[in-house]
C-alpha cells in the first residue's frame, strides 16, 4: 500500500480541491482511499458533499488524558503545581484546579503526588470516522472537538482508520492541515511522495519552504504543484528556477480559476465540474504514479 | 488599551490579510502592536515587508540522561507519554529529542537521579517596525512539534510592553488547536475571518464554538463576499449570536498586492473596531 500527502505550509492555496481532484483521478485504475488529516478543520470531505450526518460512522474518540485531582486525597503540597511544565494547574480554594485548556495528559503531577490525589482520565477530544464519497472510493475524517488538545494522535488514528475501512487498498491520499506543527508532522510522516503546493505570492513561497524541511526530515520524495501561478508570473518563474536547482520536480501549473470556487461552493471536485481539469489531473495522476512505482 | 484575535479556522480566508491592514491603517492616528501568532508559517512580515530583527530564542527543557548512573531499569520510557523515549530493561534509554515536550515525567520516575535537565532550541521571536506599525513575530523551528511554546513566549513579550499600545492587533494560524487557543488567550475581542463556501463556514462554525467554551466576544467579516453563498455564512451568523461587521468584496488588486508584498488597503478597515 502506497501512500500519497499533499501539503502546503500556508493554509487556503488548493489543497482539499487538488487532492479531491486527484483521488478521483486515480480511483480510475487504483483502489484508493482517502484520509483527511486535517483534524482542526476538516473539510475534504465537504468536497465530496459529504456532511457528517451522511458518514457510515462517526463516533466519540479519546486520544487524550487529563488530570482530576481527588479532593479529599490532597493535602496541598503544591508539588504537582511546581511539576507542570505546561502551567495548567493552579492552586485554588486550597486545591490544584486543573486548567481547562492547557493540560497534556503528561501525567507529571499523577507521578509526583504523594498522596495519590491525581489520577489521569480519558477524555473525549474528537470524533472519528468514515464516508463513501459515491465516487469510487472512501474517505476517513476526524475532528477536533473545540479547545481539545491531542491533534497529532488524532491524525494518526485518522490513518489508521483509512487503512481499517479499506484494507485493500493500493494507494492512501492524505489532505493535510495548514502549519507544519504537531498535526502536520504526523501525517507526514510515514508516506511516499509528497505533494507540496504553492501558490506565487511571498507567503505561499515561504511556508512552502517550511513544509518542504518536514518532507525533507522525513527524506520522502516529492514535487511541486504550483497553483494560481499567473496571479504572479514572475514570483512563479522565481519558484520553477528554485524547483530545478534543487532538483525537485514540478507536477504542474494550474492557472488561476474562479470555477475552483464556484465547484466548492456545489461541493463537487473540479475534475468533475469542469470537464477541462480531466486532462490536467491525468498528467497530475501520470507523473505522480511514475514516481510512485 | 484593546486586544483584538484575528482568526478564523480554514486557512487562506485572508486572516493575515484583514490583520495586517486594520494595524497598518489604525497606526496611523494611533499606538499599534501587530502580533504574528502564526509561527508555523509566519507571513505577515512579507506582507508589509518588514526586516524582522530576532530578539530571543525560545527554547525547552529536554532531558539528559546520564549513563554513568543510569542503573537501566527501563521505567523512564514507560512513563513517556510522547513516545519519545524508548527503554529496555538492561540497556541505556534511546532518546527522540524531536518528539520531546519537556514534561519531566521520565525525570521524575528515574531510580538512580541519572536524568537531569538540558534545553533545545525550538524557535525564534523577532521585532520590527513599518512606519509607526510596531511588530512581534514568533517562528517555530521546523521538525518542532509545539507550536504553543512559541505562541506563549510571544505573549510574554506582548505583556512586557502592552501599556505602550492603544491596540494590538494579534494574526494567529490556521485551525483550531493549542496554538490558536494560546493566541486569543489575552484578547478581548475576536474576529473571525471568513469566506463564502462550504468549507469556510465549516471552520468558521468550530471557531465560534471555541469562542463560546473560552467566553470571548466575537464577530465575523466575510471576504471574497461576492463569490461563493453568503447564506452559509448568515445563517452561523444568527445560529451563533455573532455579527457580520465587515465584508470585503473579491478583487484581484488585492491578490496583485498580496503577491508583491505591498500593504493591502482595504477601505474603511478601521471601522470594524468601533
């Protein structure tokens, strides 16, 4: 089982409609699955018209812990409140009250409590689940619940998931989150080609480059994607004489379109709204496979 | 003295876009800070190229193990919560410095005191200035997984000199998670930016539930308000509670701006804060 991410550093450039677009195209000759690792603010599979409620399933997740301090068991010390790095204990009406958004799970304060006062629990911090996109093909989402921590074990249950609903599958697609932090990093990891997206504009240069050291850290092969490249030719051609110095290939270009928006908002890939991009996602899906196999 | 969050959810709705010229314009009759929380990929220096000068290093605790004393029990890597450190009984703990969040439960554990603290470098804060627009920037460094320690030390260093501001005007990142949470920690009014579509009122609809558990005031301003069904965005609106204070329409000068690192102008910006 092969598996393809597609990243950008800076958030809103094409990525959900590239890698939508793209799953379609390669659901043609493979048997693919897709995976939305964007666990903060998931959304690819709204390009499939999928809302939650049409999801084969989608239950409560725990992959997170944190501190409840046992009341009648504290004495006070204060050690647990010294231990947390994380600053998320405070003490209050002569006992630690544990902070709403800032607690890890660490467990520090439940190892150093000399009482046994502290005890971890499990939390529910997302949802998780999966959808037939009617295209083929299945897709496995989560998301966050708001103001819970634990984005990046999250992601990669969504992985996991991914390869549970489709065991068979030949190729895993993977949408990934705007950043490069923590959920970032864990869907990065572990694929065999990236694809990094761009658009010509100082920002979407410059968090390309920051995505590009994580794909880089984790020595994946990849190409570039530059998307409404002729918003600013030059910065675009400043981009290509990068890619070849440092010998990294450009899939594509695709000119800037309102149609992006317009499929979007009918929430349907564009490979399938417009009948022009099933030429551009064949190449797309032909240079990437050549690289894959 | 006003705080004022710009975020949003979705990436690319034009947070930094809406950050960087409310502060701009507002600077002009007034004593303004300019934040860039987004220190996974920190963009609003390009926007109004401004030469950032680094002022600090964040850095974090990580642990030392000293293998003179460590007596190789292999209870350190148990309590590891980050999978950062793996050890087996009978041989000396591999350490995943990367994966390492500084918590001190190994060190806490440890039989024979053979743990002590170090520290890794895992980001950089800056400061700049354009015209009168005073700035602070924090950037994470690549491979590191906490962004919030990033966001937290730039609230430190927003808190030293906060008495000197009539606003400050602070741009987070994409999502909805700890960095996010860390930046609007201190505002006292919310913004969230938004577009049209499906996907942005998705996102929008999970900020404004943060905002609820954090209890902050918010409102919202669509952009590319003209491209896309507003209704999706109205109908939050009034589900929520929250007001559409501003709407900016599509326009290519602005993509053209955005692109040559220019100050974006978006008339009658400063409105938003009456």
């Amino acid at each position: 089982m092969k598996s393809i991410i597609i990243l950008s550093g800076k958030g809103g450039v094409g990525k959900s409609s590239i890698a939508a677009s793209l799953a379609v195209a390669f659901s043609k000759d493979r048997k693919i699955v897709c995976a939305d690792c964007d666990v903060d603010a998931s959304n690819l599979s709204l390009l499939f018209s999928l809302s939650t409620d049409k999801y084969k399933e989608w239950a409560p997740l725990s992959t997170n812990q944190i501190a409840v301090v046992d009341k009648n068991k504290c004495i006070g010390c204060k050690k647990c409140i010294d231990e947390c790095y994380f600053k998320a204990l405070e003490f209050k009406d002569n006992i630690p009250k544990v902070s709403e958004f800032g607690c890890e799970g660490c467990g520090a304060c439940e190892l150093v409590c000399p009482k046994k006062a502290i005890k971890l629990k499990d939390i529910d911090n997302a949802y998780i689940g999966y959808a037939d996109t009617g295209y083929g093909f299945k897709i496995s989402s989560a998301q966050l619940l708001p103001g819970n921590s634990g984005s990046g074990k999250v992601v990669f249950e969504v992985k996991k998931k991914a390869r549970e609903i489709e065991p068979k599958a030949e190729l895993i697609i993977i949408d990934a989150a705007a950043g490069i932090g923590c959920p970032v990093i864990a869907s990065v990891t572990g694929n065999d080609y990236a694809v990094l997206v761009i658009e010509p504009t100082p920002s979407g240069y410059s968090d390309m480059l920051r995505a590009l050291e994580i794909v880089d850290h984790f020595k994946i092969n990849k190409g570039i994607i530059i998307n409404k490249y002729d918003i600013n030719k030059k910065f675009s051609e400043k981009i290509e004489s990068f890619a070849k110095k440092s010998n990294i290939d450009i899939i594509t270009k695709i000119p800037f379109d309102i149609s992006f928006v317009k499929a979007m908002t009918e929430m349907i890939p564009i490979i399938k709204y417009k009948k022009a991009y099933e030429k551009l996602f064949e190449g797309i899906k032909e240079k990437i496979s050549d690289r894959l196999d | 003295m006003k705080i004022i969050g710009i975020t949003g959810g979705k990436g690319g709705t034009g947070k930094s876009t809406v950050a960087t010229a409310l502060a701009f314009e507002l600077s002009k009759d007034h004593k303004v800070l300019l934040v860039d929380a987004d220190v996974d990929c920190p963009n609003d220096h390009l926007l109004l190229s401004i030469k950032r000068k680094q002022i600090k290093t964040v850095r974090q605790r990580i642990p030392y193990f000293d293998t003179g004393k460590c007596t190789k029990r292999g209870v350190c890597g148990k309590v590891c919560r980050t999978n950062a450190i793996v050890s087996i009984k009978g041989s000396n703990p591999i350490f995943m410095e990367n994966q390492c969040n500084g918590c001190g439960a190994c060190r806490i554990v440890c039989p024979s005191g053979a743990i002590r603290w170090e520290s890794k470098g895992i980001g950089r804060i800056f400061s700049g200035k354009r015209d009168s627009l005073d700035f602070l920037s924090g950037e994470l460094k690549t491979s590191q997984p906490i962004s919030e320690f990033i966001v937290d030390h730039l609230n430190e260093e927003t808190e030293k000199v906060r008495q000197n501001y009539d606003y400050i005007i602070i741009d987070t990142a994409a999502g909805t998670h700890c960095p996010v949470i860390a930046a609007l920690e201190n505002a006292d009014k919310i913004i969230a930016v938004t577009e049209p579509t499906p996907l942005g009122a998705h996102d929008l609809e999970i900020i404004l539930q943060l905002l609820e558990r954090m209890k902050k005031k918010g409102s919202i301003i669509i952009n590319r308000s003209d491209i896309g069904d507003k209704n999706l965005i109205v109908s939050l609106a009034n589900k929520y509670g929250k007001k559409i204070i501003f709407e900016i329409k599509f326009s290519k000068d602005v993509i053209t701006s955005y692109s040559k690192g220019e100050p974006i102008l978006i008339p009658d910006i400063c409105s938003i804060i009456k």
